[in-house]
C-alpha cells in the first residue's frame, strides 16, 4: 500500500480512525462503516522487517466500543479520515459459510 495512507492514519487530526473487526481474507460483516467503532491512536511504532503480509505498523487504540474481533492476533480493518464508498459486496460476510470460508483461508 502507498505509505501516505499509513500517514493519514498516524496523523489525524481532530478525529480518530475507525476500527471494524475482520477475518484473515480483511473482510467485514456487512456494512464496514456501520460497525466501525471510533478510535484514538495512542502508540505508534514501525517494525524494520515486517513478515509477509504485514504493513510493518503496529498501533496502539483506545476504542469507545470494544467488538469481540478486537483480540491479541485477531485482524482489523482501519478507516482513516477518506472519503467514505461503499465495499463491494463480495468483501462482505454476509452468511455463517462467508464466515467459515473465511477462516479457513490462510494467510502467509
């Protein structure tokens, strides 16, 4: 991903980031936005070598709204201050076999 995202994440000012639970595949359930729940960063560091799959960014929030996805090893999609566009419906788990097919996948 360009490394500017990454900066309008650290660098928000005013407003937060939101953060939404998802799989390994990043998709969320249904509506993204609609699940998000607003953030703060309150750590930011930059890993050197990151493993495969890995932006190299790892960032410490305080959520208003804790969802079950928000656990040590789990995946999590952010929202930064973007102009907000609907996902396509094929990035949404939409079904109980969207979720297992899902999880199955495996990441590197």
């Amino acid at each position: 991903m360009d490394p500017s995202l990454y900066t309008d994440i650290r660098d928000m000012k005013g407003r937060g980031p939101k953060v939404c639970n998802a799989e390994n595949t990043l998709r969320t359930w249904g509506y993204h936005q609609e699940y998000a729940s607003p953030a703060s960063v309150l750590e930011w560091k930059e890993r050197g070598d990151p493993p495969p799959g890995s932006s190299g960014f790892q960032a410490r929030m305080s959520v208003k709204q804790m969802l079950d996805g928000f656990r040590p090893g789990r995946v999590v999609r952010v929202k930064g201050p973007w102009t907000y566009v609907l996902l396509p419906h094929d990035e949404c788990i939409m079904t109980a076999e969207d979720l297992e097919r899902s999880r199955r996948m495996a990441l590197p």
